[in-house]
C-alpha cells in the first residue's frame, strides 16, 4: 500500500475488523521490523489479510465470499483502540475479500 508519512495504515483481518496505526510509527525497511501483534490486539483466530493506505476520503469497496458488502471511505475505517473496529459482519464459514 502506499500512503504519506502522515497518514494511517489500516490493516484488515479475516474476521472483519479493521486496525489503524500512524505510518510514521511503523517501523523502517532496516532491520527485522516487529509483529502487528505487539502494537494491536486482535481475536486470536485472527490473520491479517489487507493492509491499506491512502487519503481519508478515498472511497473502497469491502466484501465478503458470501455476498455481502459495500462501500465505503478509508476514514471509516480508523479504530481508535488496539482491539480495533468491526466494520464487516461475516457469516459463518464466510470469509473477507481482499
């Protein structure tokens, strides 16, 4: 994904949550960098899928293998918390397009 410095990373896992982080706090290409994990809390099930970036406006589309979805704008995907946001409500078995 590309996206300014001051900007937000929104990060997508297969259980429909968004997660949101400054890119300017993510770390560099130098070095090993750092797990997701030790900066967001998601469900332990959970596997990152989706990383996205861009201006707050930006408009996408989300959906799921069942059918389901919509669109939306990047800003309404920012989560405040390290728990992150439901943003896509999944039946079961169902699973987020990327």
């Amino acid at each position: 994904a590309k996206g300014r410095s001051n900007q937000s990373a929104i990060f997508l896992d297969n259980t429909g949550r968004s997660y949101s982080l400054p890119i300017h706090q993510l770390p560099s290409a130098r070095g090993q960098g750092e797990p997701l994990t030790s900066k967001l809390t998601p469900p332990d099930s959970a596997a990152f899928i989706a990383v996205l970036a861009g201006e707050a406006s930006q408009q996408i589309l989300l959906a799921s293998d069942s059918g389901y979805g919509f669109i939306t704008s990047l800003e309404e995907l920012y989560a405040k918390n390290r728990a992150g946001k439901i943003i896509l409500t999944l039946p079961e078995n169902a699973k987020p397009l990327k």
